[in-house]
C-alpha cells in the first residue's frame, strides 16, 4: 500500500527470521509471524521492518495508514500475539 508520502507498506507471512530495521519484535516468534516493512521508492533499505506474532500462527490479511501515519493491521490468526482467541 502507499502512503501520502509515496513510501510503500508491505505486509506478508513468513515462517522464517526475515531482515528487520527498527523492529518493534526483531526475532522470529513462532510458526508463522506478520512481517510488515515500510520502504521509500529510492532506497533499497527499508524504513522499518519487523516481525509481528507470538508462538503460534499470526498471519496479516490487510494493512491500512491511519491519518497520523501509524500502520494499522488486520489479523487474522489462531491465536495472535496478545492472546486473543479470535482475529482482530
């Protein structure tokens, strides 16, 4: 997705530790985590890039930019990282 800044907002699943920057969970955390990245067109580095989820699967379906410029994630997951039993 891009913003109103034209960097890009990737959201995927992986089941393997993937190159973080500015991670808010810099470690792999189970069997399937959320991997969001954010990246400028002119750079190959991303802005920031972290995995996302628990010890279970935590898989991403939609990513959204608030107006204040937060990323905003839809889960959608077995059990995801706060413990809910139910997608978000």
């Amino acid at each position: 997705m891009l913003d109103s800044d034209g960097t890009l907002w990737v959201l995927g699943t992986t089941g393997v530790p993937m190159v973080t920057r500015n991670a808010l969970q810099p470690i792999h955390g189970g069997q399937m985590d959320m991997y969001i990245a954010h990246v400028t067109p002119s750079d190959s580095a991303p802005i920031m890039a972290t995995h996302f989820g628990g010890d279970r699967l935590d898989v991403g379906s939609a990513i959204a930019i608030a107006p204040a410029g937060d990323s905003v994630n839809r889960r959608g997951c077995v059990r995801d990282v706060f413990g809910r039993h139910s997608a978000a």
